[in-house]
C-alpha cells in the first residue's frame, strides 16, 4: 500500500474497504510518552499527525519529499535543489551589477523576472489559509471564520514537555529582561540604507489597515476582516463607519478647513469615536478612518494626505463623469485610492526596503496568465514581523523645534500648528533607526517589544528555528551563527538554553543584519512573502478587470 493520499483519506478509504491499517507500516512508534510531533519530525512542510498514544505520521503529500520524516528528495526536487542559488545569492545579484540591471529594467526581462519575484514569494504562504491559533490541525473553521488571523504554523502542542517543544529550558526566560539586556536602546543606530521617518510613519499607517488585534476577542482574533490593501484605516474597517466619514456629496469624505487648508473632521463633526484620551481637547480629537490614528502626528499627516487624496480623485471623475452620483464617484475613487496605495507600496516603498537594483513594477496584469490565488488572510507572524519600533527616533526635529515623545504622542495640534508641509519637510529630513541588530529600540515604546514576546507565548508561535526552515532556510546551529557577537550569543545560551528554543520574534531581531542593510536575512525572506501576497493577493475583493482598469487611471492620476 502506497500512502500517498492525505493521511486521514487514506485512513477512510481503508475503514471504507473494511481492511484494517498494518500498524507497523503506516505508524512510526517512539519511546516514552512525550507527544511525537513536539520533536517537529516532518521537514519540509510535511504535517505531524499522531496516531495511538505515542506515535506519529507525516504528511509529505506534494511537498516533494517522501520517507518516514520527509527527508527524502523525489527525483526533481534533487535536481531542483542543484540548480537553485541560496537565497544569499540572489540578494547579491539583485543588489549588485548596476550595468547589468540598467539594461534589464529596460527590456522585457523586467516584466519576466518582476513575475517571478512575484510567483517564488507568493508560493510560501498557503493559499486558501491553512491554521489559525485555535486549532493544531487541519480545519474548516480556520478556512472559513475570517476574525480569525491565520497561521503559517500550527501553535506548539499543549502537552509538550518544554514551552517550545522539547528543547530549551522548561521556563522561557522573563520577558521583562530580555528586553532590557537585547532590545533597549543604548543609542540611535540610524538605518544604514537612509530610512527616514516618513518611511517609518509610512510602514506604520499602511500596515496598520490589516493589523488591527481585536484585543476584546483575544491575541488571536482581527477587526480588519478584509485581510489586505482595502484602505479601511481611510475609510474605516466597517459601513455605519465609512458612512459617517462620508460627505454624502460628489464621493467625498467629510473634511474642515484649517488656514485655508483641508484636514480631517473632529470627532464630533463626523460621530465616528476614535481611542484619544480624555484629556485631548474635542477641537482636537480629529476623525481618521482608523480608531487609534491619533497616536502619532505621523499618522494624522498620511491620514490628512489620503483624505486630500481621495477628494482631489472626486473633483477629477465629476469633472469627466458629470452624470455619476455621489456612491459611484466614492466607490470609484476608493478603488483607485487602493490601486495608487499598492503602486506607490511595491514601486517605492518595498523598492526602498528591498535595495533591489531590478526596478519593481506593479501591474496587475503580470500574474493574470499565472496561477495565483487573488486571495489572502493576514498572519499572526506577519503581525509579529511587522513590529518595527526600533525605527522610532530618540525625539522628533519639525522647524527647529525638538519634540520629546511626551508632547508628541496624541498630539494633533502638532499637525495643525505646523502644517502639511513643515511635517512632511520634517520627517523627510530626520533618519530613521535601524530595525535589525538588537539595542535600539526607545524606552517609551519598549513596552510594545516586551508585549508582543509575551503575546507570542499565550498563543504558542513555534520557535525561531521552525520558521526558518518553512522559509527554505538552514536553521541556525548555534546563538553565535545567529548574531556573530559572542556576547550576545553567551548570554541568549544562558538564557534560552539551546538555539532550536528561540523564539520568533527575538529570532528576527537579533538576528547579525546583512551588511549595509536595515535587518537580517529571515526579516527579508519571511516578510516578503507576506507583505507581496498581501498586497497583490488581498486586492480580491475588487473585479480585477477594474481594478486593471483603476490602475491606469490611477497611474495618469498620479503623474498629474
Ligand atoms: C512612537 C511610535 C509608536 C508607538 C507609540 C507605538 C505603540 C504601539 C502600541 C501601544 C501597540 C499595541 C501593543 C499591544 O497591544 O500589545 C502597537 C502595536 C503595533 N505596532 Fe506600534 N507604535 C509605534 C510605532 C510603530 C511603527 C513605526 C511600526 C512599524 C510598522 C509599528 C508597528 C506595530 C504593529 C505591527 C503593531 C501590532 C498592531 C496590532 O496587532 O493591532 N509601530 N504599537
Ligand atoms: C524521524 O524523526 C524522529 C524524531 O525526530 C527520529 O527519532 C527518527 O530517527 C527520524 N527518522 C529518520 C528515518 O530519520
Ligand atoms: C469565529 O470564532 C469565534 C470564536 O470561536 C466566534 O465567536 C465567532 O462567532 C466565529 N465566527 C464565525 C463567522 O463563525
Ligand atoms: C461611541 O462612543 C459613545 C460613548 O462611549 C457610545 O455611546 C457610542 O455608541 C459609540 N459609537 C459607536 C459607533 O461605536
Ligand atoms: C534600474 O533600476 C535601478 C534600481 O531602481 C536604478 O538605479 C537604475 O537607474 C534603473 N535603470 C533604468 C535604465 O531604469
Ligand atoms: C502639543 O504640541 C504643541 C506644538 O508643538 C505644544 O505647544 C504643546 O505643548 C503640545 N501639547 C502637549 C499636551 O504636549
């Protein structure tokens, strides 16, 4: 009997014939009562499952591997193996060889390679969604409740022996410490590749659409149910709020006029609540799409702009399509609002980030004769990645002015006294810090960074290690390969006990940075499959014909 088939198939095939299962084929036994799939045996995307009371089975179904864990490469996985370069040496080519990328961003072979990047990034994130943090296992509740954020990987088994499995110690070291000896700020690290903060505020607002932690449900769960690029920090992430953000005239949002210039309503002029604290001034408590936009003066600035944004987009469809009615011209230009948000995030944003010299483009019609699922669901670890505080300067320099976090956080009037421009002048200029490498991270902000470990724990997220090698990378041998800095390495054994018993989030921050670069390897190699499939992927719910269309108005748009 050939197990090829789904492991529990085959199991209802077999009880359908009436046979029994040979138990000394399909099962493989070990000793002693631990639960098998705490040691993570299948590699290579192959899934754990258990069978009696002590004995285990993977799943190597399509992962181009077969054998008792998974290990055993079929035929063209081998030859695959050969002729792919490491993910190292893709970076060095793509960020390196100017002539060679100057004549590729000139041909078709942009298009080609832009198509690849595309596909080979996208390939690592399951599509539909597999886990989410409830379940260990395959399930149709996680593929069809949507306020759940998914998984990548299943959480670590309840009863294993250790909190990661079965390596490291059986207390994961106090949080609390670990982000004082490896995360807090000595001093500024600016990021080498010249980030600045309106990069910072940008990554910050963009994200935080499909980031929104449904804290009243629990770790696990999402207020942002459309899982991608839908605009909904712009337009709010529900209709009774979108309605009250909106003019009901010509498409347009509600707005105020401040020194001549727009800026968002307050709260009581459009009835939207947001999270301000009491002691902020009603004139003050502005009316942002997303509930927790008033934190930053960063965020109201993008907030501000958008708004402008997406008013400006209404002047211009009236003007060419007088007959259209107020619901027309706001759905058209919300789409276009999304369409110029992923341009602008891959073409600039992620162009920026990557430091690729293969000049990126964003045309929906790239993937239109591959197979790609133009669908998405946001990730627990995508969530976690994405908590790049250490990018927070040590204070904010606007006109000459230097701003502590004390007068800068839920501070509108920062905006208003300033202006657009004075901000946008401003965060341009200042430098942003470096996300990889340890010790940067501000002490107003380090609380977040001790949250999110906790946070990590509470829903099981599976070690460091587990993670690199679902990315296709070599798991670390040791704190020192992982660092190169023998003192952090020291402390991280004390600490942790064993490299395979790090956690995810320190993993990716700890981790040596590549050189000249904003973060490490893993920051790259995980995020990038995320963040391309979330923004290419999340855009389903708009007919892409449209949206293809939207596109290019929205491209003549912005050259305007
Ligand atoms: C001074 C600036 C910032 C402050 C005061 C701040 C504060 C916070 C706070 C209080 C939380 C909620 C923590 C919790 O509930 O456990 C949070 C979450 C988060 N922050 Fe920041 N943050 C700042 C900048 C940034 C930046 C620049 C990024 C970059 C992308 C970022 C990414 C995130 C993410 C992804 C979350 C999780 C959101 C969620 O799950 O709802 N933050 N931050
Ligand atoms: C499969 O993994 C288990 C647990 O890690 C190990 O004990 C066993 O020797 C492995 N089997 C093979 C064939 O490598
Ligand atoms: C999703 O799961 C949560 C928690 O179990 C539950 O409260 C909610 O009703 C579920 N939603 C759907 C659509 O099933
Ligand atoms: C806004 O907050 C007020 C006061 O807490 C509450 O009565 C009202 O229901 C809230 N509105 C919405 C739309 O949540
Ligand atoms: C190709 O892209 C790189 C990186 O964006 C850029 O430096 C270079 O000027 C581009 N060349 C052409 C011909 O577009
Ligand atoms: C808010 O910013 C303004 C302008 O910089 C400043 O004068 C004011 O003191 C700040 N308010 C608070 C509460 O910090």
């Amino acid at each position: 009997m050939k197990v090829s088939c789904i492991v529990q198939t085959c199991t209802l095939l077999l009880l359908l014939h009436g046979q029994t299962i040979p138990a000394e084929k399909v099962k493989t036994v070990l000793k002693g009562s631990v639960n098998p799939c705490c040691y993570y045996p299948c590699q290579h995307m192959g899934i754990c499952l258990r069978y009696g009371m002590d004995s285990y089975e993977c799943d190597c179904t399509r992962t181009g591997y077969y054998g008792e864990n998974c290990t055993i490469p079929e035929f063209w996985t081998r030859v695959r193996q050969h002729l792919k370069p490491s993910p190292n040496a893709i970076h060095y080519i793509l960020t390196h060889f100017h002539w060679l990328w100057n004549i590729i961003n000139s041909t078709r072979l942009r298009d080609w390679l832009m198509r690849i990047v595309l596909t080979a990034r996208s390939d690592l994130i399951p599509s539909p969604p597999t886990y989410n943090s409830k379940y260990g296992y395959l399930n149709w509740e996680s593929y069809y409740n949507t306020t759940y954020y998914t998984r990548i990987l299943p959480p670590v088994p309840e009863d294993c022996p250790t909190p990661m499995g079965t390596k490291g110690k059986t207390e994961l070291p106090d949080p609390k410490l670990l982000v004082q000896k490896f995360m807090l700020r000595d001093h500024f690290k600016p990021d080498p590749q010249g980030s600045n903060l309106m990069f910072a505020f940008f990554a910050q607002h963009f994200t935080h659409q499909f980031f929104k932690t449904h804290n009243r449900m629990g770790l696990a769960f999402t207020k942002a149910l459309g899982h991608g690029v839908d605009a909904g920090h712009i337009y709010g992430d529900n209709l009774p709020r979108q309605l009250n953000l909106r003019l009901h005239k010509d498409g347009k949002l509600k707005y105020q006029l401040l020194n001549g210039e727009m800026y968002p309503p307050t709260e009581a002029m459009a009835k939207v609540n947001m999270s301000y604290p009491p002691t902020v001034a009603p004139e003050n408590r502005l009316a942002i799409g997303q509930e927790v936009f008033g934190l930053l003066p960063g965020l109201s600035l993008y907030a501000t702009l958008w708004l402008r944004e997406h008013n400006r987009i209404c002047d211009i469809l009236l003007e060419e399509h007088p007959t259209w009615d107020d619901e027309q011209l706001f759905q058209t230009a919300r789409l276009i609002v999304i369409g110029e948000t992923i341009r602008i995030v891959i073409e600039d944003y992620v162009q920026h980030l990557s430091g690729y010299l293969l000049q990126l483009k964003f045309d929906p019609e790239l993937l239109f004769s591959s197979q790609f699922q133009y669908q998405n669901r946001i990730a627990v670890e995508f969530n976690h990645l994405y908590h790049w505080h250490p990018l927070m300067p040590d204070s904010f320099h606007i006109d000459g002015d230097e701003i502590p976090y004390s007068q800068f956080i839920f501070n509108t009037s920062i905006l208003i006294h300033y202006g657009v421009e004075k901000l946008v002048e401003a965060f341009a200029l200042q430098r942003a810090g470096q996300i990889g490498g340890g010790k940067n991270i501000h002490p107003v902000i380090i609380g977040v960074t001790e949250s999110v470990i906790r946070e990590s724990r509470e829903l099981r997220v599976q070690p460091f290690n587990q993670y690199r090698k679902r990315f296709n990378l070599e798991p670390y041998t040791s704190f020192y390969d992982l660092t190169e800095n023998e003192e952090t390495a020291r402390e991280l054994e004390e600490l942790y006990g064993d490299i395979d018993a790090l956690e995810f989030y320190p993993g990716l921050l700890l981790e040596k940075p590549r050189s000249g670069s904003i973060f490490g390897q893993s920051m790259v190699e995980m995020g990038a499959p995320f963040s391309l499939k979330a923004w290419i992927g999340g855009v389903s719910s708009v007919n892409l014909n449209a949206l293809n269309k939207i596109i290019k108005i929205s491209n003549e748009i912005i050259r305007r």
